[in-house]
C-alpha cells in the first residue's frame, strides 16, 4: 500500500521507474506499446507523489509518442497512439495538474495531429491523429476548470487541427473531426469563450439546424469545409487538408474536395476582394505546407497533385504567376528540394507535371528558363520511367508554346524530332549515353 507520503523507494523503483525506463529503451514494440498504457493506467498516488515524478512520466510519454520517436530504429504506431492515450489518461487521473505541465501536453498532442506515417497497413499516422483528436476535447476543459489559462492563439491551432481533420481523405478521420466539432462548438460553458469566429463556424456546419449530419460523407463534409475558409485565421488549416484530399487516391472523394476547392476559387466567400488576392492567398497556403511538410510523402505527393490541377487548369494565369509575385520561384525551388534524392515513383512523376505546368506563356521568361533547365536535368534520372515521362510531357508543352519557352527558336522542328525520337528510357543507357542526348538537346534549345 501507498502511504501519506507517497510510494517507498522500492515501490517507485519497482513500479514508475521501471515503466518509464521500458518505454523510453525497450527493444520491442509489444513492450514499449504496453507499458506506455500500464503508465496511464497508474493511480494518483503512483503517478504524483511530487511534481517531479509527474513530470518524469509525462516527459517519457510526450517523448514516445512524437512523430519521428522509434523503438529499436523502427517507427511503432500503436506506442505513439498508446501513449497519447495514456498521457490524457494520466492528466484526468492526477487532476490538478501545473500549467507548464498542461503547456507541454497541448503541444504534444497538437503535434500529433500532424502524424501522417504510412507502413504497409496504409495511413496509422491517423491512429494518432484521432486519438489526439480526443484527448484534446477531455483535456480542453479540464485545463479551463483549473484555472489554467488558453489564449486565443493556442485556441486557434486546437480549432485549425480539428478542422485540418474535418477535411482529411479518410471518412473515419472526417467524421471524428466532426463530432469533436460539434460537442466543443455546442458547449454552453468558458471552454468556447476563446474560440474564434465560434457562431460563423457553426453556420458553416449547420449546427443550428439541430438535425444530425453525417461528417463521414464527402458531400456533406467539403462544401462546409471550403465555407471556412472564409475565416482568415483557419484559412492555412482548411487548405492543408483540402490538398491532400483532392490529391488523394479514392476517386469519390478526390471528386468531392476537388470540386469543393475549384468552387471556392470561383465563387470565393471572405478571404480576398478579388482574384489576385484571393490567389495570393491559396499560393501562400500551399508553400508554408511545402516547408511544413518537407519530404514526407504522405502530405508532399497529393499537394502536388493539386497545384498540377491548378497550373493546368490556368488557375493562377495572370495572378500569382505574373511578374513580381514570388510563388512560381519559391514552387519551383520547393519541387527541386524534394526531387533531390526521392525515390518514390509517384512523387517523381507528379514533380515532373508540375515543373512543366509551369512553364507557360503566363510565366515569366525567368522562371519559364529556370524551369525548362530543371525539366531537361530530369531526362538524366536513373529511372527510365520517370524519364520517359518527362520527354514526352516536355514534347507536348514544347509543341504548343516552343516560341515561348525557347531560347533558340530556329532549331524548333529539330529540338521537337530529337526529343521524340530519342529512346530516353533504354534500360541500356549509361550516364555518357544520356548525358550526350541532354548535350544535345540543350544545345537545340538554346539553354
């Protein structure tokens, strides 16, 4: 038994000690995954005897469940999502908890919300994600009760996560989201008092309505989402969930949010007065989630996916690609950070259409230039598919708007049979092969 004064040496050794030590070190996952829950599972009297063991438990647990943490070299799912899990349960268990304490398990689980990890079993970042989900609606008002304060930016990213969500591909994802949506937005107590533009969001929802929506469907979910982005404070949350869905790989709901996104920029609601900035906007959003995202395929390949729609469908024609607007040149040096050293078929391909979307007559002739050199580099690419794709899209782009893009237009016939003809993706071909035929083609184009 605990005593008044706490556990005896021997029981805090036996016990916390040794829990906290098997999830931060232990070798196999099935360890780690059940100590991390053998954690919040622990009374009071285990978990708090002073404020150094708390703290010492909810480090182990905000360590063991971030998104880069691994056990043995190896991403686990199941211990990142056991140990929000735990780390919610271990804060509603103690009670009171100090501010510094409650700051750091925001944090954590607003991080998690980040957890986009694949493994074979497909998207078990979103274990993470739903569970964070969770634990922020316990949490939220459990902190307020306590006197522990949260200012309307730290309300802002609670709210921008669950609405991130609310976009998201996955239909169990969405309609968690959603239900974490209502029950904080239809609270009747000081947890919604910080919560920005609270009555536009529930227009949004159609929560006045008091009629039962089903946030799993795609139909129902992205029109409401896209309605939000009239609200500038979660305008970056709405946009980094609307990508990955329209750039996501079910058709139904690839359909859904992209006709939800291509609706917003035609009939716009709040953000911009007009076109340019409302463009300015959207081109905005997607580079902070290029730099937010860097390499992690998860997010990058259907961001890709949709500016390639975008470019191609001449959305930004005229605005953000004009002369003195940044976007095209911080786009194309986000595409070169991460073609270098990828490996993955479907990012590559998807970089290849977006470097030759943005080449156009609307561009300027310096990122025109840039743009075709980095495009003729990637017929250098080991891999002769991504090479034969390359050529050909280069031939097409060529064909229609050759006077734009090239230097030298006297040798446009030759420059278009030579591309044609070449065979770019012979497995046979060595780097001298291959560097001869770029020389060559470089050289007809005038670079």
């Amino acid at each position: 038994p605990v005593g008044d004064k706490g556990p005896s040496e021997r029981l805090q050794k036996r016990v916390v000690d040794k829990y906290i030590s098997l999830v931060n070190k232990a070798s196999h996952p099935a360890e780690t995954r059940g100590y991390s829950l053998a954690l919040g599972a622990l009374p009071n009297k285990l978990l708090a005897p002073n404020e150094t063991v708390l703290s010492n438990v909810i480090n182990c647990l905000i360590k063991a469940a971030r998104i880069t943490a691994k056990v043995a070299k190896e991403s686990d799912a199941e211990t990142r999502r056991n140990s929000i899990n735990a780390l919610v349960a271990v804060c509603k268990e103690v009670g009171s908890v100090s501010e510094d304490n409650f700051q750091r398990v925001f944090t954590a689980l607003l991080g998690s919300l980040h957890d986009y990890n694949v493994d074979r079993r497909g998207d078990v970042g979103s274990w993470s994600r739903v569970a964070a989900m969770t634990g922020l609606g316990e949490l939220l008002p459990l902190a307020l009760n306590q006197g522990v304060p949260v200012d309307s930016n730290t309300m802002i990213k609670i709210m921008g996560g669950y609405i991130k969500q609310f976009a998201e591909k996955l239909d169990n994802v969405r309609d968690h989201a959603g239900r974490c949506l209502e029950e904080l937005l239809l609270r009747d107590d000081t947890v919604c008092d910080n919560i920005v533009s609270r009555q536009l969001l529930i227009e949004c929802m159609n929560l006045s309505s008091g009629e039962r929506s089903n946030w799993a469907k795609a139909k129902t979910t992205f029109p409401m989402v896209m309605k939000m982005a009239c609200i500038e404070e979660y305008f970056p949350f709405v946009i980094e969930g609307i990508v990955v869905s329209v750039g996501g790989l079910t058709e139904s709901t690839t359909k859904e949010a992209e006709e939800s996104l291509l609706d917003w920029l035609k009939n716009p609601s709040g953000i911009g007065k007009n076109a340019k900035e409302r463009e300015e906007a959207l081109g905005n959003a997607l580079i902070t989630t290029f730099l937010k995202y860097k390499k992690r395929r998860r997010v990058i390949q259907p961001l890709l996916k949709t500016i390639d729609i975008l470019l191609n469908r001449g959305y930004f024609n005229g605005t953000i690609l004009a002369e003195g607007v940044s976007f095209a040149s911080e786009l194309l040096r986000s595409v070169r950070k991460e073609e270098d050293n990828c490996k993955d078929m479907g990012t590559l391909l998807s970089i290849v259409r977006v470097s030759i979307g943005l080449m156009s007559e609307a561009n300027t002739s310096t990122i025109n230039q840039e743009a075709l050199e980095f495009v003729c580099g990637l017929l250098l690419h080991p891999f002769p598919k991504v090479r034969r794709l390359t050529a050909d899209n280069l031939y097409v782009r060529l064909l229609e708007e050759f006077r734009v893009l090239a230097p030298n237009q006297e040798n446009e016939e030759a420059a278009l049979d030579f591309l044609l003809e070449a065979r770019w993706d012979a497995d046979a071909y060595g780097e001298t092969e291959l560097k001869e035929l770029h020389d060559k083609l470089v050289e007809l184009l005038g670079l």
